[in-house]
C-alpha cells in the first residue's frame, strides 16, 4: 500500500481498536523514504522509474492519489504522523525540534497493546528517546557496525560524491548534478544495513504481534546510491519541465544559475537513489514473506513529506 496521511489514519485507527478485548491484532509493517516523491513511482505511471518491488506492493494493496501530509518539513510531518497531531499541538514545527516525551505515539499505544515494537534507521526525534519503540537502530548503530567489519576497498581512482555541505557548496555540488556514487558499496550503505536489520528483525518474530518501521534517509539529497549504481541512468533521457513566468519569483536564488544539463544529472541521481531504495524495500518485503508474516501484515509506505 501507498499512503500517507490516509495511511496514518489507518494506523491510528488500528491503535485504538486492539486496545480493545479479542480484537484481531494484525502485524504493522510502516516503510518510509525520505523525500520519496510519488511521480518518481512506476506505480504511479513514470515509464522513466526502476521501481519493481515499490510497484509489486501497489499491484497487491491499495495506491492513494489524494494523500497529504501536514508539513513540508520532515521532522514537523514524521512527529505529526506518529502522534496522529497536528505539528503545532504536537509543537515540533522545525528541523532540530524534539518531540516531546509527553506526546503519546502511535508504538506506544501498540506497545500497550501486546506488540513487539521496533524502529530501524531515520526517525527525527532528535533526543535519546526512543517514543515506545523497544528497539531503536539509527546512524549511531549503523557507524558502529561498519567500523567493526571495515569497508571494502574501492578501485582507484573512482570519482565519488565529496562531502555534503549544502548552501555552501554550489547547488550543482551538493544536489550532485554530476550523478555520482557515495564512497560505498552496496554492502556498506546504510540502507542496506537498515533493511538486512529490518530482514533479521521479521525473521526473528515469534508470536506477538510486531509494529516494525523502517526508515531510509534515501533519496534526500545528495541522492545517495553505492558504485554498484553508478552509470545507470542517463541524464539525458530526464528533461527538467521549463520554469513557467509565474513561477519565476518562487526560485531561490542559490538554483538560479544551474543549467539544463545540471539539472538533468540532478534527475537522474535522484531517480537513481530512488532505484536504490526500491532495491532495500524489495530485501525487506521478502523477509517478510520467508517469515510466513506476509498474510497476516498491514503494510504501509510513504514518503515523510514528498
């Protein structure tokens, strides 16, 4: 299923009703993208998209053209869909704002319900609180693990994406017009590790009912993808849609100066971390099917704000 907001209200709505005796109480699997854009979807019709484990999940689920979220802003939208508040009740309207441990979420009403609850990768709580989560993965575990095994060594000579310093590089620098892979390989990118953790999470449920949400911080800029990916797509089958006289004044002007061929190699890195989501979405989905869970899961993905 693709949803958001609607989606949430079907969470929510679940919360509340196995709070209540002998209710059925259905695995809750949420998988959610950061910056995932809709139209980037072959579900959603793009002959340009390398999406096929997204688009499976569309073709048996339920695909919601109205969805919307509450706010632009990632942490503001993610609080506000797991408290089910809007973010000005909830008061987390801005990037570093924490989400208060008074403010009930949507795992610790499942948590109280019976289920076995986990959160693995970008979640914005920007505290140490883990919000009725029971097991809780993010960057700091992912670093740590890939310090333990080492990374693989990359052939010499490789161009990579350098550090990214947005608004203080050039736009075409930190939006990565140049399509060029992050310094990893496939195996050491975190949303790899985030959906082998995922896969082992699923493969190691037992009979309570589970509420696991996977987060990736792909495809935010700088569009992340391994080398693996390197080279498969072609800017120029992307053209970026001419920006109209009545737009004009909505430009920044940081991306003023970037030409059409820098925003082509934009696209296409964007469509290219996309594929590499879809890739670690289709790890998830068969863990769940080898678990045997995926008949009795309500599965849920989203981006957090498009």
């Amino acid at each position: 299923m693709l949803l958001k907001l609607v989606g949430c209200t079907i969470l929510w709505t679940l919360a509340a009703s196995v709070c209540a005796a002998n209710t059925p109480r259905p695995n809750v699997l949420w998988i959610c993208a950061d910056d995932l854009a809709a139209y980037t979807l072959g579900a959603y019709g793009d002959p340009l998209a390398h999406t096929p484990n997204i688009d499976r999940l569309a073709a048996e689920g339920l695909r919601f053209d109205r969805a919307y979220c509450n706010s632009p802003v990632c942490t503001a939208s993610r609080q506000s869909f797991l408290t089910g508040r809007y973010p000005r009740s909830v008061g987390v309207t801005q990037l570093k704002t924490a989400l208060p441990d008074s403010e009930t979420t949507l795992a610790e009403m499942l948590a109280a319900a019976g289920y076995r609850t986990a959160a693995i990768g970008k979640m914005h709580f920007n505290s140490p609180l883990k919000h009725g989560f029971e097991l809780r993965l993010d960057m700091p575990e992912y670093q740590q693990a890939l310090k333990a095994r080492g990374r693989e060594t990359l052939p010499q000579g490789l161009a990579v994406q350098p550090p990214w310093r947005p608004f203080k590089d050039p736009a075409s620098v930190w939006l990565n017009s140049a399509c060029l892979p992050v310094g990893l390989t496939d195996d050491d990118m975190s949303g790899t590790w985030f959906a082998q953790q995922a896969a082992d999470n699923l493969r190691s449920a037992d009979e309570a009912p589970f509420f696991l949400m996977v987060s990736f911080y792909e495809p935010h800029s700088p569009f992340l993808f391994p080398v693996e990916y390197r080279g498969r797509r072609d800017p120029k089958l992307f053209t970026a849609p001419p920006l109209q006289p009545q737009d004009d004044w909505q430009v920044p002007a940081i991306f003023r100066d970037l030409t059409a061929p820098e925003k082509q190699g934009i696209t296409a890195a964007y469509y290219t971390s996309v594929e590499f989501v879809d890739k670690n979405v289709g790890l998830v989905l068969d863990a769940l099917r080898t678990s045997g869970h995926d008949r009795d899961t309500l599965v849920v993905l989203t981006g957090d704000h498009g």
